[in-house]
C-alpha cells in the first residue's frame, strides 16, 4: 500500500509556531494516525490516499480542522504542500483556521492580530 506525506505547522492566533500540539488525521471522524508538533510547531503524518479531516488540538487553545485530499503524495485543498493550522483561543476570535495557501495564513493572521488589539483595547 502506499503512503502520502500531509506536512505542516501549528500556530496561535499571532503567527507564533506552538510546540506540542497534537494533529490528527480523521477518515469517518475516526482518527487514522495522530503526530505531535515539534518545537517550531512542524508536524507530518504518513498516510494512504484519500479524504481526510486534519485536526490540531492543543490545551487552551480551540481545535483547528480543515479538510485535506491526499493524492500521490501530496495533501491537495489548494495547490500548494504545506498545510497552516491556527489555533484558536478565547470566545472573541474568529473561529480557528486552516489553509495550505501561504497568502490566506499571513491574512488570517493579519486579522486575527487586528481582533486580539480590538478586544484588548476595549478591556
């Protein structure tokens, strides 16, 4: 049987890489293989073709989940090979994100730093 590689990096919401997160795959919302961040929040994860849910979780941190096709070795949403997962945290941030696009995670980031200095403003 072969294996594709899904590869990528966790974040927060600020765009700083969190070690230790664990990233799951999910086929039928059961996981098929799980791998732990390493210190610069890189992770990959070997694993036949198909459909899947990738999934960081974190402590403290709301669950990221974005949807992955792996093909012939490649993790395919967007033509691209990385895949960007950010970590969501508190009840007034967007909703956690993931891409494989690199312009969409430095957006998301963008944003999501403009909310963390809106609601830090109003405190």
């Amino acid at each position: 049987m072969k294996v594709a590689r899904v590869e990528g990096q966790v974040f927060d919401p600020q765009g700083v890489p969190v070690s230790g997160p664990s990233v799951t795959l999910l086929k039928n919302n059961e996981p098929t293989t799980t791998a732990t961040t390493d210190s610069a929040g890189k992770f990959h994860l070997d694993t036949p073709a198909g459909l899947y849910w990738l999934r960081a979780t974190n402590t403290g941190f709301a669950p990221a989940t974005v949807p992955v096709q792996v093909r012939h070795g490649f993790p395919r949403l967007l033509p691209s090979r990385g895949v960007y997962l950010i970590l969501g945290v508190g009840m007034f941030l967007p909703c956690p994100a993931g891409t494989l696009s690199e312009r969409e995670f430095q957006s998301t980031v963008k944003r999501f730093k403009e909310t963390i200095e809106e609601h830090t403003a109003q405190k």
